[in-house]
C-alpha cells in the first residue's frame, strides 16, 4: 500500500498522532487520542487501533476518527468539548457498515482471483529438496506436502506456502517468513485475502466432533498421528489462524456438534492492561461458540513441539478423552454463556 498524507484538513485535527498511517481506500490509522498505546503488544507492530477516514474518498460523508479499541470517537469540525451525539454515534455505525460490506466484496473479488491462479501451484511443484526438509524438520511428512500443495517462495528472503483449501478451491493462501521480523511476527496472508480455517481434511464438512488446533502447521502434525476419537465418533482436524478467532470463522463452525479446543499455552493467559478486556482467548472463543457445544484440552506446550519430542499418540488421544468444559465464573456484566447461530 503506497503510503498517502492526511489531507490538509484532517492533517489539522489527526496529524499530530503517532503511528499514523494510509491504509487504502480512504482510511489511515494511528495511535488512539483517548487510550493511546495503552496495553499494546508492540511484537504484534505498531498501534494502529485509532481508524481515520477521510470524506473526500471511501463511503464517509464526514470525516471522523475512531478507536477500534476503546470506541472513541470525533468527528472533523465538531467542538471536541462537546460528547458525540446520539445521532452522530448512529450515522457512524451506517457507515461503519457500508464500508464493511465494501470490504468483503473486495476479498471475495480477491479469493476468485486468487482461485484463477497458478502461483501458488508453482511455490510447490519447484520446491527444491532442502526447501521440503524444512517442511520435514517442522514435523510434516511428504503426504501432507503433496496433499496440501505446501510449498516455499522466494518472498521476503524466503517464505514457506500454505494453501488453506476447501475441496479443490483454495479459500487464501499464507506465508510463513523463514527471517521474522520479530518473533510473534511470522506470518502474513497474501495481500488482498485474509485469515480462514484450515481444513487438515479439505474435503470434510465442518460438523461431528472438531478439533481445533492454532496454526495450519499443528493442525497437519496432531493429524498426521491420528486418526482420533471422542467416545466413540471420528474427530475433524482444523485450525484457526489466530488465537482470538475472527467471529466470522466461529459462525463457520457452528454446524458441529462438539468443539474441542487445543490451543497454545499463552492462550489461556489473561491480557494484562489492556482497556476494556479480561478474558483469555480461550474463554472468549467458548464464549463465542457457545458453551455447551464445547470442551478444551489444555497441553503444556505447543501440540507440534509436543510430537516432534516423542508425545505418543496413545498419549494424546487420552488427552482428547480427557477433554474438559471451560468453567465459567459468574460476571457482573452477563457475557458468561452468550451464544449465537442456530437455534438461539
Ligand atoms: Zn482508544
């Protein structure tokens, strides 16, 4: 994205705000002018939760700011003393939804493009043998590499592909940069498409017993050792591309009859310091999917690190059959047991 100044006018009000940057289509982003920085995992890149969209361009109709995070808003040439109305809290949620409906026609546009491709077929068919033992010593074995059409691109100094595919279609496609720029920075989708599920199995249907694992590379090395039961049904093996799962991939998974979490260690942590949320991933992904339709499995480690140290895969379906419920603890503001979709 080439990076664009704010225009004059906005410069006056928003220019002073660090971090701030273009983001396309009308809109840049910055630190926020009420919460700041407060609270932000700086691995994760700057703060950009404070969203600027401009009037010239976009859907906007007045140009306004306002904070992902702690729902500040202001509006251009409002008297800052003064609260946000009503009305003008109401017109920025229209508008909030026009652009959103923008966006997802923008990826979907994306996603048919991307299925017209054959690049990606390419990352996999040249990847030379040194580039497939990388896949190797990541614990994932030839079968899944020719399944998935994993493969290794040349992109920022090399990058191992993911193809995230449902039956033949490929839904995006991922990248995993072998030099990070920090740690907790490895991976990027490719630009214009964004975070799905990974099918381990893409032609399996997404109902029965799931199991979900963080990341497509533990998801293909839980699956490799299987296949796995709970009480008696076979388990589906998918994985979610991100610890707080994007509410519109929990809403795919809502044809299952039961959910089995397995995510990494850190996910059970409760973010400090951060304005407006006390909950750990895994209390709000549950949360989210509903309760009663799911149990997690708490593993001491990273579930791919775990195998590749000799976990036996005796050992890790008595874990499955250990799964738990997640015990909620009664809360003032009533989020415990929320749950959306069918039937509710
Ligand atoms: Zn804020």
């Amino acid at each position: 994205m080439n990076d664009r100044p704010l225009p004059p006018d906005l410069r006056q009000k928003w220019g002073h705000l660090r971090f701030l940057r273009y983001k396309g289509n009308g809109e840049w982003s910055a630190e926020c002018p009420n919460c700041h920085d407060d609270g932000h995992d700086n691995s994760k890149g700057k703060p950009d939760r404070f969203m600027i969209f401009d009037h010239n361009t976009g859907t906007s109709r007045k140009a306004r700011g306002k904070c992902r995070r702690c729902g500040h808003l202001e509006w251009l040439g409002d008297d800052p003393s003064k609260p946000i109305t009503p009305k003008q809290r109401r017109e920025d949620e229209k508008e909030r939804r026009e652009l959103a409906k923008l966006q997802e026609q923008k990826y979907l546009d994306r996603q048919e493009w991307l299925r017209q491709q054959t690049f990606w077929q390419e990352f996999h068919e040249d990847m030379t043998k040194g580039q497939r033992q990388i896949w190797h010593k990541a614990g994932v074995g030839n079968w899944a590499i020719d399944l998935h059409r994993l493969g290794y691109s040349q992109r920022d100094d090399g990058a191992l592909s993911i193809p995230y595919m449902e039956g033949s279609d490929i839904n995006t496609l991922q990248f995993r940069l072998m030099k990070p720029p920090s740690p907790g920075d490895k991976y990027r989708f490719l630009t214009g498409t964004r975070a799905e599920l990974f099918r381990v199995w893409p032609d399996e249907p997404l109902t029965g017993v799931i199991l979900i694992t963080e990341g497509a590379k533990k998801g293909i090395v839980t699956f490799q050792g299987g296949p796995y039961t709970y009480q008696g049904e076979s388990i589906t093996v998918i994985s979610v591309p991100m610890k707080n799962v994007p509410e519109r991939l929990i809403k795919q998974l809502l044809d299952a009859d039961l959910l089995i979490w397995l995510l990494d260690p850190d996910a059970y942590e409760i973010p400090r310091r951060r304005v407006g949320v006390q909950e750990s991933s895994v209390s709000r992904n549950i949360r989210l999917a509903g309760d009663n339709r799911c149990l997690m499995v708490k593993a001491v480690d990273k579930i791919d690190d775990m195998f590749l140290a000799g976990l036996k895969t005796t050992t890790f379906q008595n874990m499955l059959n250990q799964a738990q419920p997640y015990i909620r603890k009664e809360s003032k503001d009533g989020r415990q047991g929320k749950t959306y979709g069918r039937g509710s």
